[in-house]
C-alpha cells in the first residue's frame, strides 16, 4: 500500500494512495499516519471514493530521524575518503521535514553552500533493540523518499554535522510511504536526483555500503528504535559539493528526488 499524508479542507488526514487518487483512510479524527504506524497490525479501510482537493504533504512527523553519512561506494570515490568500517550516525531534527511541494528555504546569513542527497528512507514499525541483521527487516513498516538537504559550509566549520543537517525544511520526506511487502529487495532499487531538470546523481541502493538490514541492526545496539522512526540511509555520488567547481541550490532552483517504485519528491529554493 502507498500510504501518506493529505491535506483535505486544511486538515491533515491520512490515506491510500491508487492510481493516483487519494482515499481517506477510515481512522478517528485527529489520528495520523504517525498513529497508525504505532497501533501496528492490519491498517484501516480507505474510503471508495477519493477525496477532491486533496494534496500531499510529508508522510509523518517522525519520532526521531537517524541519518547514515558515506554510506556509498559511488560516494565514498568521489569525496577521496575511506570507506567506512561502521556505519557513521548522525541525526537531523525532526522540524526540518517538509513534504513534497513545499518550499526549501534557504538563509543567507547562515549558508552559502546548500547541497542536495537523495536518500532512501525506512519507516520503523516495530521496536527494534538489539536485533539481528537477518530480523532487522521485519521491524520495517514501509519507505520513503527522502532528501537530505545539506548546509555544507555550516556543517564542515561546526566539526560535527547536526546544525548544517537541520536546518528548518532541510529535510523533505514523501510523497507516500510505501509498505514494505511491496518492495521486494531494499538493495535493489535505482535512485535519482535532478536540479532544474538536469540529472545529478543517478545510482542504485546496491551500491549500500552497509545495507539497510545492517544499518537498522547496527543503530538498535546503540538506541533503541520506535514506531515511526525513520533512518535515512545515506546518499550516492553526485552531491554538488563534491563538483569540481563546487556546485551549491540557488534562487529558484527545482529539485526531484526519486527512489524506483517509491515517487518523487519536488521543491524549489527560495532565499529568506
């Protein structure tokens, strides 16, 4: 199922996903996607007929977002760093999600050199502590998109990356979450980014250094993970920084983010 989040008459209302359409899901008013991740179990009917007007807004406000740095081979070549023997953690603050759509805002006065990464995204759906790589999976409710929109400058000078990582609607999630029995092989699934129509980064999860049953097991040793975390799982080659010049987001610029059998992810920059 292709499950998110709607915006219907200025209310956020969870719901399905078909052939385009949006169906309300039959939940109690004032439930969230969030919600019905936590609850657990078999989700609840979608309304027959779609709901008009309704647009998509990010999936879920996450409990927590734990991010996953050089976590591609593609990547690890082209920063000249070595790859990594553990996964490298960091975390970005959960009032930097926006859903697909909304604006990427940028402060001058804070940053100078604003990056894109796309990311694929898994939506904990258990309580995962301690477990193993070969159960790790089954703590997955679903994936998504995400863009781990990055202040270079900021993050590089802070010596450690939360602050440049965090920034307000520096980390846009969507369209939908995609449970997890329809995707077949997490590692298996192409990736692209584009700025202004142009492809930049173009890669595939197999390239995963440490893959997303690794990574979950791995994090669960340290901290334990709930229902409606999310784990960004790191990007490919292709980030801007990384271009020789430097490339960086701009005024104006459109960015797409996709995952294969996932969606895409729109927004456009603007300065405040």
């Amino acid at each position: 199922m292709r499950i998110g989040t709607a915006i219907s008459n200025g209310t956020p209302t969870p719901v399905v996903e078909r052939d385009g359409a949006l169906h309300a899901l039959d939940v109690a008013a004032g439930s969230t996607v969030a919600d019905l991740v936590a609850a657990g179990g078999a989700l609840p009917a979608a309304a027959a007929e779609p709901l008009d007007g309704a647009t998509l807004t990010a999936p879920l406000r996450p409990g927590k977002i734990v991010a996953i740095g050089l976590n591609y081979m593609d990547h690890v070549r082209e920063t000249g760093l070595d790859k990594p023997t553990a996964p490298l953690v960091f975390t970005k603050f959960t009032t930097s999600v926006i859903g697909d759509g909304e604006e990427v805002r940028v402060d001058r006065a804070i940053t100078e050199r604003v990056d894109w990464e796309v990311e694929l995204a898994a939506v904990i759906g258990k309580t995962a502590t301690r477990v193993s790589v070969d159960d790790a999976l089954s703590h997955v409710f679903g994936y998504t998109v995400a863009n781990d929109i990055s202040a270079r400058d900021v993050q590089f000078a802070d010596g450690q990356w939360v602050r440049g990582k965090s920034l307000d609607t520096f980390c846009p999630l969507g369209p939908v979450i995609v449970t997890a029995d329809e995707i077949a092989d997490p590692q298996a699934l192409g990736l692209w980014t584009r700025v202004n129509g142009e492809t930049v980064q173009d890669s595939n999860t197999k390239e995963m250094v440490f893959s997303v049953a690794e990574l979950i097991s791995f994090c669960s040793h340290s901290f334990t993970l709930e229902p409606g975390d999310v784990v960004l799982t790191g990007t490919p080659w292709g980030c801007g920084e990384f271009m020789d010049p430097i490339r960086s987001l701009a005024a104006g610029d459109r960015v797409e983010v996709e995952v294969e059998g996932i969606g895409t992810v729109a927004n456009t920059v603007v300065e405040i």
